[in-house]
C-alpha cells in the first residue's frame, strides 16, 4: 500500500509533499536536484522523449519552440491547444504529463510508492477547470482523493505554527499564473474560509512579461530591431525575465545583457522602473482585494494579518503594498514556495469526514504514530456564484438566477422546480448552469447543457420537475433531477454549450419558449390565541414585506386561509395584491376563528385552489401545536398526491418533526424565531418565483 501526498500543480512551478510518520509533519519531497520546486515546463524531444522541469525550462531558455509552459491557465478550455511536433495538446494532457513525471520523481526520491494525492487548485478556479484537474491527475494514474484550493493550503499549512486566540487573516496568492485573495478565520480546532476572490489570468507571468517588453522597448530604441517579432527570442526574453524578477526581490538594480541579430546591449533594471511598469498590475490586486472585502462586509482594520503565498509575493512591491493597506508587515511562518504543497499533504492524510482525525500511520509493529500535525476541520467556500438561465419577471429579457450565492459554505445545495407538458416518453429537459454573479447571461462562464431525459407522462400530462444544483467539496458542479409525480430520480446527459448562445440576448418571447406557467400560492396563517400581541405583529409583517411584495403578479396568486378553532378561507387565489395585504393587515385574534388548535388548513385550501393553475403551494405559517396532528398529515399527504407542494415555517413552540410531515419534503420544513421570520419568507418567496420559470 503507497502514501498519499499534496502536490501543488503550479502555473510556472510545482511541489510535493507527504507526512512524516515519525514526526507527523508535513515534509516536501525534494526533486531530483535537491531543490523543494520543479519548473512546471516539458519539452518534447524528436525521438519522443519528454522532458521535464528545469531541464525542460534550459530548453525553452534556448528558445526551443517545441516546449509547454503555463498550460494550467488554459485548464477546461475547449479552445487551447498546443500544436507539438505534429500532435496537439490540450491543458489536461500536458498537467497529466507533468503529473506523471512529479510522482515518479518523487516515489524515486522518497523510496515509496505514491497511490494517492490532493491536488491544489487555485480559488477562483471554476468548476471545468476543477474537473480538468480531476481528470488530469486520474489520468496520470492517480486516486484523486479531493482538490483542494491553494489558499485554503496554504491556510492548514500556517496552522502549523500558530497557535492561541482566534485569528482573521487575508491569504494573499500571488503565484505564477494565477492571484487569489481568501479571508480566513482561523482558530486551533478550525478554518473557516469567509470568502474568495481573484483572476486567474493574473500573476507572476505578467510581471515577467513587463519586463520582457520593457527590454524589447529599450533593445528597439537602440538597435531598431525589435526581439518581439522573433518566437524564439522572445521565450529567450521571458526567461531572462523571470531571473531579473527574481534578482530584484533582494537588490536594488539588475543590469542585464540582451543580444538579437549580431547586437548587443546592457540594459538596466531598477526597481522603480519595475514598479513603473507594473503599477497596473499591483491596481488589480488591490481591486480584487477590496472587491472581497466588500463582499464580505470587513475592512483592512478587521484583519489580524496577511500570508503571503506563491513565489511571486517576494516581490518587495507586495510587500510595500501589505504594509501601506494594513498596517503591518506580512505574517511569517509560511514558505511562500512549499506552503501550499504543505497543506495539500495534511489534507491528503486527513480522513474525509467532518472531523479532522488523523488516518493514523502504522509501523511495520503496527504501532500508530503521532497525530498529523496542523489538521484542522476545514469549511471551505465558493468563489463563484451558481445560477441558471431564467426568465426576467417582467418576461424581457433573459438573465443569471442565482441559485447558490458567491461565497457560499460548500459543500452546497438547493433545489428549483421547472414546471413542463411532457406529450411522450421521450421528453426532455435541457438546463444551463452558470458559474458568476453577473445579471447578463454569457457575462459569466456557461459550466455545460444539462439534458434531463426519460420524463415520464403522468395524468394529464402536466409535470414539476425538481432539479438540484450543488457544488461538492471538490467546488465541482453536480446536477439531479426528480420527477415529482413518480419520485424517480431521472437520467442526465452532459452535452457541450453550443457555440452559438446568441438567443440569451435576445427577448424570450422571440423564443419558442412558451408563457411561464401560472402558479397559485395559499398562505395558510394560524390565528390561535398564542399568536396574540407581538407573534401576530410580526408575522403579517414579514407575510407583507418579505413575502407578498416579493411575488410577481403577473406569474403567481396568492390567496389566504385562517385556522385555530375553525378553518376559513378569507381570500382564493388573486393578483390584486393590494387586496391580499389589506386582507392580512386587518386579521386579528379572536372570535372568528376561535382560540384553540383543532383546525387544519389543508381541505379549505385545496379547495380554494382555481382549475387552471399550473402549480400549486400552501405555505403553512404556525407557531405551535396542533390538537388533531394525525388528521392535519393526512390531509397534507392528499395534498401532496395531487401534486400540491407544502412549505411549513414554524416558530415559538412549533414542532420541526411535525413540520417535516406535513411539508412536501423535508427542505421545504424550516424552524426559526420571530426574528428569522422575515429571511424565511424570504427564501420561499424565492423557491416560489423561481418555479415560474419556464425550462430552457
């Protein structure tokens, strides 16, 4: 049996790590030349060799145009390829190579065979590029046990070291090819990531590419020759780049030699010219800073400290640049080169339950060694927002329903209801998950086209399918589906986005889509005599504010049904909506419908219901016990099998088990206070709104 590692498949270097068993400490597996970092380079030889690293790295420097570097940025894209000695690449397959040749590396130099890995990924990666990064390391013959984003890495690896009072830290990740900010709460038992934010596109590459153009600009004024236009130059350049990148972190001035076409110069790079040149880019990392902590609600005064993660944060201009937004110099304790491959490591060696134990290694008497060194319970989050093409209210226009908002504890799920005509056994369902939190549709990452099939025709033919969204641990999207007449979970196919996505900009009723379906709401509102006072207060309120005027009349009716000692319906369902409030506004406790608990809502509710309705809902409001409970679920079972959905919201003395029998499903059965009243309302108002969409 072989260990498992983390290995941090960098943009421009990669790192890997196991745990010690002696000591339980995360340790990096030095490569073949004793360095912590190999160059994530390959090069690709005539007779069908691939080299690897730094060797690799030489060949690019001698402008070698039959190398690959910084393929993990194009990871998920079906647009990249890298055309090499008559064969093309995608990112997957090159990161796969590479993959290969690290665990080889590394089972030579640690003397163990390797089974296993967490892999890194940075924050802000979306979900293709997560699961290019699965599917990278399976290839390379790998059990990849999760992925884990570099950040949160980096994280569990500064755990190591710190111990005492809970600590609210910024993880700056400024790595060759990717940036990354995380907020992180961070305590001896804990790390809870508050939120990400960050641009993928960024990163230490494109200080290098100033650079690169900054000695091309002065080689050009010199000589009129312009070593840009040469392929070959130019990967001879960027190389030279790097080092000069590097040399500026510890000194003042870099002179640096520059030939092209039988011309020579020495050009000088200072740090303030660095900075000159680069000042844009250190203006995008502050905006993706600042983004987040607006996001989250905290200011640079409410961080103890930031990490400093990725090789490209020696950079004394980040350093600068910490110190003039927090007053305070970097926290120490992380190798910005081994951190995130540290981590991964802990991680790896983690068992995947909630609770951070050990795996416990055993000696070959079968003793168990020590505990593993900075493992945490770790609640990570998503940096993206998930959403789905929907319908606008006012039925003009097409935009991102957010499903699953940025910065959500993962894993993560929620349900939406699509209402549609099945005519045959072949009716289809086809859905697009969005990955953002712009309102424009193709502003955002289009993940896949998900084809519900083999719905069934139930009765008249009329159908609800429930169909989930979720983002797993990994941060990968998952979608489900369920019949609601069958309760069959239904088969999905996963198709490309069509190159033409055009129609989303367009007016759905340019589209062949059909009216959104007329949905019918019946708020059914205990009135018994433990309502009286504040409870009645603040329940119409929050029945008004966060529920009523949510809806749109156009789409949904809402009607009103009472119940304590008797059960009467005071309004059937309606789109005069000032007439549905004033109706709520003038109940009151008392002889009209009695002060006991012996009514139930759910027979005058059904009834109350029109026949041309395509989806029916009672939302139960009660805050407490029911004297005939066994007749109340039954009656809610009768509603259930006529496809009527129940939503129970209780508070004060409400029973949450009797809430989740008469409810629909179990998620459709809340528990809250008085206070929480108006954000429950809230959520089923959602729920609600979002089941008169019609499917795409």
């Amino acid at each position: 049996m072989g260990i498992r590692v983390g290995i941090d498949l960098g943009t421009t270097f990669s790192a890997v790590a196991k745990i010690d068993p002696r000591t339980g400490t995360p340790v990096i597996i030095k490569n073949n030349e004793d360095s912590p970092t190999t160059p994530s380079v390959l090069c690709f030889e005539a007779d069908g060799t691939v080299l690897y690293g730094q060797e690799a790295k030489d060949m690019q420097l001698t402008g070698d145009t039959n190398t690959a570097s910084f393929f993990k940025r194009s990871m998920g894209r079906a647009d990249f390829a890298a055309p090499i000695r008559g064969r093309t690449y995608d990112a997957t397959e090159l990161s796969s190579i590479l993959l290969k040749k690290l665990v080889a590396e590394a089972e030579g130099q640690c003397g163990e065979k390797i089974d296993a890995a967490v892999i890194t990924v940075p924050a802000y990666f979306t979900s293709l590029e997560r699961e290019a990064t699965i599917e990278a390391g399976r290839r390379a013959g790998l059990e990849v046990i999760a992925i884990i984003n570099e950040p949160t890495a980096a994280a569990l690896a500064y755990g190591l070291h710190k111990s005492g009072a809970e600590q609210t830290v910024m993880i700056y990740d400024l790595g060759g090819g990717t940036f990354d900010v995380t907020l992180a709460r961070i305590t001896d038992q804990k790390i809870t990531i508050l939120g990400s934010d960050g641009d993928h596109e960024l990163g230490g590459k494109d200080w290098d590419d100033c650079i690169a153009r900054y000695l091309a600009g002065q080689f050009y004024e010199q000589f009129g020759e312009d070593p840009a236009e040469d392929m070959a130059a130019v990967n001879s350049l960027l190389v030279t780049a790097e080092n000069v990148k590097k040399q500026l972190s510890s000194r003042e001035r870099v002179d640096v030699p520059v030939s092209y076409r039988g011309n020579r110069a020495m050009i000088t790079v200072t740090e303030e010219i660095f900075e000159e040149i680069t000042e844009f880019l250190m203006g995008n990392t502050r905006e993706v800073a600042e983004r987040l902590l607006q996001s989250v609600e905290l200011g640079w005064n409410n961080i103890d400290g930031v990490i400093l993660v990725g090789g490209s944060t020696r950079m004394k201009m980040i350093h600068k640049f910490v110190r003039q937004m927090c007053g305070k110099d970097p926290l120490t304790g992380v190798n910005v080169d081994e951190a995130v491959a540290l981590g991964a490591a802990i991680r790896a060696n983690m068992d995947l339950e909630e609770e951070p134990r050990p795996m416990g290694f055993l000696s070959a008497k079968k003793r168990e060694m020590p505990a593993i060194r900075g493992a945490k319970k770790v609640t990570d989050a998503t940096a993206h927002a998930l959403g789905m093409i929907a319908i606008s209210k006012d039925g003009e226009r097409y935009e991102n329903g957010i499903i699953i908002p940025k910065n959500s504890p993962i894993p993560a799920a929620n349900t939406r209801a699509f209402q549609m005509r099945v005519r045959d056994k072949k009716s289809e369902l086809e859905v697009y998950v969005l990955q953002g939190h712009h309102q424009r549709p193709l502003d955002n990452t289009v993940t896949n086209k998900y084809v519900i099939t083999k719905i069934q025709k139930v009765g008249s033919g009329k159908s609800i399918i429930d169909v989930t969204y979720a983002y797993n641990t990994n941060g990968v999207i998952e979608v489900s589906a369920v019949q609601k007449e069958t309760g069959k979970q239904l088969p999905i196919r996963v198709e490309p986005v069509p190159e033409d996505m055009s129609w989303t900009d367009r007016s759905p009723k340019e589209n062949s889509q059909g009216a959104a379906p007329q949905v019918e709401v019946i708020l059914a509102m205990d009135m018994s005599g433990s309502m009286s006072g504040t409870p009645l207060k603040m329940a119409k309120e929050a029945a008004v504010e966060k529920f009523v005027r949510a809806m749109d009349a156009e789409v949904v009716r809402v009607g009103l049904v009472i119940f304590a000692e008797k059960t009467v319906c005071e309004l059937r369902p309606t789109d005069d909506y000032r007439k549905v409030i004033s109706t709520i506004e003038k109940l009151t406790i008392g002889r009209t419908y009695g002060y006991g608990t012996s009514a139930q809502p759910f027979t005058e509710a059904r009834a109350a219901f029109s026949g041309d309705a395509d989806m029916r809902y009672i939302v139960v409001l009660t805050d407490g016990c029911w004297s005939h409970a066994d007749r109340a679920i039954s009656e809610a079972k009768t509603c259930h099998q006529q496809g009527i959905e129940v939503m129970a919201l209780g508070f004060g003395d409400a029973d949450h088990n009797f809430l989740k029998k008469i409810a629909s499903t179990e998620k459709f059965a809340s528990l809250t206070d008085l206070s929480g009243l108006g954000g429950s309302f809230s959520k089923i108002a959602q729920v609600i709104g979002d089941a008169g969409i019609t499917p795409l």
